[in-house]
C-alpha cells in the first residue's frame, strides 16, 4: 500500500514473514494511538512519502493533515492520491526540508508525525527546533528513527556498508542521546521505546522474503539482522509534547487519570527543582507544621495524600514522625520520594478508586498538598480519602485560593460531608506559590 516502514511485531519472537505487513500496520496504529489524534487535530506528516500514512491519517481521524517531503515527485504524487481519495482538501502537501519551513506558521500544529525520516536529516538537532516551532504549546511530536547503540569508533566495517552507508546516514545518537536531543530542543519526552529486536525481525522477514528471487539482496538484509543484532544499529519510537511550562502543563490534565499520570512520568526527575523556583516548598511545610500542631505524637500514623516527590514526607520526618504513608498517583514521582526515607511505606493510588486506597486501620491524621485543585483529583474523590481518617482525626488539605472559591463540584461535596466533616477556621493558614497564586492551607476534623 506504499507504506515503507519496518514493523511493530505483536509476537515478535514466533513471527514470520506474512507477519511483516500487518507489523508496520501496526506500528501506524501504535502510534495513532499513542498520539491521541482526533478530528479536532491539525497533524504535520514530516517525511510524508507519497502520502500514504497523511491520507491514512485525514481518513480515520478526519482532521485536516499538511505532508512534507524533500522529494518533489513523492509530493506530487501525494497530491494526486489526495485527488483520488477526495481528500485534497484536507490532505495538503509541500516540498520541503525539514530543517526550514517557513512557510507553516508557528504554533500552527497540535501533532508532528514524522516515520523512519530523521536519520536522512544531517542537521537533526535544528530539524527538532523546527518541528518545536510549528507544534502548539503542549503539542505532541510522535516519531521512530534508527539509533546508533555504540560509540562510533566501535562501528565495524560491515554495519557502516551494509547499514549505514545502503541507508544513505552517519552514526547517530543513541536511544538515550536521543531522549537529550528532544528534551534540549523543547521537548518533555513521555514515552521511549526499544524498537531494536523489531528492527531485527522486519530484516529478517524481509531476508525470508528475498532470497529465492532476490539472492544478493537477502545476503544485505543477512548483513542487517547481524548488525542490529550486535548493537551495531537500533531503532526507537518516541513521544514527546513541547512544554515551555510544566506547572501550566500539568494543570491542563482536565482530571484525566492517564493524562496526568503521563505529564507526572515525564516531570518528576525534575519536579523538585522546577517548583522550587516559583516558590512552591512552603507549602507542604506549611501543611506539616499544621499537622505536627494538631498531631503532636510523633508515633502516630499519618497519610501523606498525594504525596508526590516526597516534600511534605520530608517535613514531617523532619518534625520526627516514624509512621508516615506516602501514596500518589505517579509511580515515577514515589520513586523520587523513596529515594528521600522519609516514608515507612509507600504506594501507588488512585484516590478516585477506594479500592486503591490503604486497607486496614484508619489513620491519625492526613496531610494533602496539591491534590485538589485545578485539573488533578476531582473534589468527588474527597469521601474516599476520608475513609482512610479516624473519627476525630485532622485533615490537613490545600486548595489555590481561586479553585476553593469558584469550584462548583468543591462545594457540592463539601456541603455533602458537612456532617461528616468540620472546618476549624482558626488552624486554617495562607501560603503564596507559585509566584503569584495564594494557597490556602484548610483544616478539617473528621467527626462521624
């Protein structure tokens, strides 16, 4: 169907060569998919080819796609199937090189989607600021491109003539090079992924494929399996979202559990140093402190809701708590807490889900920073927190000051706990974050 592609295996181990086609289909879909296109998208296809996967792309996602490729015939043969398909409209394509696009305006893009196209670009890191010019804020850039595993004076001989030099491109970065170049060209990197032992398999199908009729050129692919086998060559799918600031990234989740999941995976190596440049570590000390008061048997249990990198954990085990649970939504954020021993357990939640939530005897108190307020947990999943509180116990929440006074959902649920859940006013506090944005640190006490 003129898609080019190596594929995405579903038993890469037992495949064989009728398994290549619907490999590289799925690889498209894989990354549709993980792009998250819909019809509301404005997708650049860069190193569109003859415009099989942009047209593929307008079909299924009906949202208007615009191709790129060096090649004027490919481009003009990518028209004539947009004709064809009656997607002239909304499939449209230039010649051009990825390095300079003048023509496409800035912050135009929601998706970049660019297949086996970069490893031709000499120049990649300013093809990457390119593309992180045309992406919208908070746009997605998905792409696969080969890696080069080894330093490169450890390239042999056979990789650089059989690999290298037939593909037409130098020794690139590595998987982990590649994940730098992104990141230092704008991007915050959600998703890496080893493609090497697919790699492997699509040249061997495709050796399979050749060697009756085609002996020489099943030698070359011969030659190919061995050098991605040896770490001569890899491949890698990536995902990534230009992010210029990850606090107002983050509080466009819309409460959505995968999507903050993911914006958290991709924050929390550098959460700690980004929040406290805008001024975000009183808080959770704050919210300590508060505790501590209200609490002051250090012997006691203590939730720590949301619990992030560890910051409020920090505090208390500062004020010489030694039974304190930390739980969050993040994997990747807990393993930056666990790494600070503040915490005599930690787990993963989901304070939408009770289930998730820790079983056994309630707790005796529970602090909760930057949990509730704009695009995190819904104010909803506050009666589930408050089955892991003990009759008489404090919670200690913050909420941004104009979340607590204009959030309808907050103040429906609220007003449902009211003979559940008591406010005490004169414990309550203030804290400025965030530069500019006051947060309120409230005080409850569980009383039924």
């Amino acid at each position: 169907d003129g898609t080019l592609h190596w594929g995405l295996f579903k038993d890469v181990e037992n495949a064989v060569p009728s398994d290549f086609q619907p490999a590289m289909k799925n690889l498209t879909d894989y990354i549709f998919d993980v792009a998250k296109i819909d019809s509301t998208s404005r997708v650049l296809d860069l190193g569109c080819g003859n415009g099989t996967t942009a047209l593929q792309i307008a079909e299924k996602a009906g949202c208007e796609v615009v191709g790129v490729d060096l090649s004027d015939v490919r481009i003009e043969n990518a028209k004539k199937a947009a004709e064809e398909k009656g997607l002239s409209k909304t499939a449209t394509f230039f010649s051009s090189s990825a390095c300079d696009m003048p023509f496409l305006e800035s912050g135009s893009f929601t998706h970049v989607w660019s297949q086996a196209t970069l490893y031709h670009v000499h120049d990649r890191q300013t093809a990457l600021k390119e593309v992180n010019r045309v992406l919208k804020e908070h746009g997605t850039f998905v792409l696969d491109d080969l890696t080069t595993p080894l330093p490169h004076d450890q390239i042999s001989a056979n990789a650089r003539k059989y690999v290298y030099e037939r593909l037409l491109f130098s020794p690139s970065w590595s998987q982990e090079g590649y994940v730098e170049a992104l990141q230092q060209a704008g991007f915050a990197v959600s998703e890496s992924k080893k493609l090497d032992r697919h790699l492997s398999k699509s040249y061997d199908c495709l050796t399979q494929m050749a060697k009756t009729s085609y002996p020489d050129l099943a030698a070359k692919y011969i030659e190919c399996v061995k050098s991605v086998d040896d770490g001569q060559v890899g491949w890698a799918f990536f995902c990534c979202h230009k992010v210029s600031d990850k606090v107002a990234w983050v509080y466009d989740s819309k409460s959505d559990v995968s999507t903050l999941q993911t914006r958290y995976k991709v924050w929390a190596n550098d959460y700690d140093g980004d929040v406290g440049k805008v001024g975000y570590f009183p808080l959770p000390k704050l919210a300590a402190k508060i505790l501590s008061d209200l609490v002051p048997d250090t012997s006691a249990k203590i939730l720590d809701a949301g619990a992030g990198t560890g910051l409020a954990g920090v505090a208390l085990s500062e004020s010489g708590y030694k039974s304190v649970t930390g739980i969050d939504l993040s994997e990747e954020m807990l393993a930056v807490a666990k790494s600070k021993n503040a915490y005599s357990s930690l787990q993963q939640a989901d304070l939408t889900n009770p289930d998730s939530l820790p079983s056994g005897d309630p707790f005796d108190g529970i602090v909760c920073t930057g949990v509730y307020t704009w695009g995190h947990a819904p104010p909803s999943s506050l009666p589930n927190l408050l089955k892991c509180l003990k009759v008489g116990g404090p919670l200690v929440i913050s909420f941004r000051e104009d979340f607590w006074e204009t959030n309808e959902e907050l103040k429906t649920t609220l007003k449902g706990l009211e003979g559940t859940l008591k406010l005490v006013p004169e414990k309550c506090d203030k804290c400025p974050t965030f530069e500019k944005e006051k947060m309120l640190v409230q005080v409850f006490t569980k009383t039924a």
